[in-house]
C-alpha cells in the first residue's frame, strides 16, 4: 500500500472443454485501487481493472477476443461486511463461418464481500 494505492494484477489460463474445439485462454486483469481512510483505516475504496483474452488458439481472428473495463466502489460497513457497485463496458468479437459478430455493451452489478 503506498499512499492508499493497491496495483494488481491477475493471470489465469482457461481451456474451453465444452464445445470439442479446445478453446485455449489467457485472461489478464490489471487493476488499480484507491482506498479512503478515516482513522487509520479503510473505509471506501474505488476500483478499476481491465481485464482480456487472448485466444491461444486461433478462434477469433482478432488479437483480443473479449475485454472488460471495470470501475466501482466498495464502502466498508465493518471488518466483515463490504457492499458496493460497479459499472462494466464489455466488447467482444467472434466468427462464425467467415462472418465477424460483435458485442459491445455496458453493464451495472452489485458486490457483496464477507470475510469469515
């Protein structure tokens, strides 16, 4: 933590077994977090990430088959108990016999955290 900023970022591989053409995935998430303290200690915290895949085998003809960008937040109700919200805007491109179709979206969602 320095000066209140928390950089991550994930990796995370996935292999697609559903649909018989072994979908290989790379996700990568970076993500960045800033928390507002009140006595010492986090009480809110705004967030964005943006998250990819990279198809690792050629299913798309694109270089990036999907993305996210995150922004949100997270008011601390206790040491257990976070609640917050977030919007998303999501594109994602495919092909289907020769022909591209694309997803371009925005989306909202609520966050629930507890810590046991």
């Amino acid at each position: 933590l320095i000066n209140n900023w928390v950089a991550e970022i994930k990796l995370r591989y996935l292999y697609n077994i559903s649909n018989k053409k072994n979908y290989h995935t790379l996700k990568i998430r970076p993500g960045l977090t800033y928390f507002l303290m009140r006595n010492g200690r986090p009480w809110f915290n705004l967030f964005t990430h943006y998250e990819v895949y990279y198809p690792l085998k050629n299913y798309t003809k694109s270089m990036i088959y999907e993305s996210w960008l995150y922004f949100g937040g997270l008011y601390h109700l206790n040491n257990l108990v976070k609640i917050g919200s977030y919007i998303a805007h999501q594109k994602e491109s495919w092909w289907i016999e020769r022909e591209e179709s694309s997803v371009n979206s925005w989306n909202l969602g609520v966050l629930g955290l507890f810590t046991f």
